[in-house]
C-alpha cells in the first residue's frame, strides 16, 4: 500500500479540487492519534477507488481556513464532496465499509 493515490491538499488547491468528481478529504492533524488509525484505511481506499473517486488529506494545521469554512471542530473529520457540494460527514474513525458505503452512493 502505498500514500502515491492520496491527494495531499493545501488551501490553494483544495476548490479546484473538489470541484469536480466525487473526492472524499479527511481532514487530520500529524499530531492525533486517531487520524494516525485512520490513515491506511485512507490509503487502502485511495488504492481501492484509483479512477473512480479521489482520495485526499487536508492538515487541518496547515489550512486552518478551510477547517474553518466546514465547521470542522474535531479530528479525523471525513467528509465526501461530489462536484464541489457536500454530500457526506464523518466525525472520529469509521470502519472502512462506511467510507465504501458513502463512496459508491456518491459515485452512483
């Protein structure tokens, strides 16, 4: 398993981003212990949905601002955007079959 399928985001590039396509961003911190849980979950699904669904990370230290734009209050928050809008949220470590769950109603 590799991180080469997760897109590592920063505040300029997360709009464009997110834009199009169905991409879900787990916004993390280096210093949390539950993200460190959840990060070869993140991976395996970003191996899992190669062409299908964009994978990303958001260091919610990094990027303070979009933290803020979604009301992200606690870490990992998860959340599934298709074509810009917000169709999914996910606070704390969830199983990976949610996140498949979420991911293929997103993709249709």
């Amino acid at each position: 398993m590799s991180q080469d399928n997760v897109i590592h985001l920063t505040s300029d590039t997360f709009n464009d981003t997110i834009s199009k396509d169905v991409i879900l961003v787990d916004f993390f911190a280096d210093w949390c212990g539950p993200c460190k849980m959840l990060a070869p979950v993140i991976e395996q699904l970003a191996d899992q949905y190669d062409g299908k669904a964009k994978i990303a990370k958001l260091n919610v230290d990094e990027c303070q601002d979009i933290a803020m734009q979604f009301g992200v209050m606690s870490i990992p928050t998860v959340i599934i955007f298709k074509n810009g809008e917000q169709v999914e949220e996910f606070i704390g470590v969830q199983d990976a079959g949610v996140y498949e769950d979420a991911l293929n109603k997103a993709i249709g």
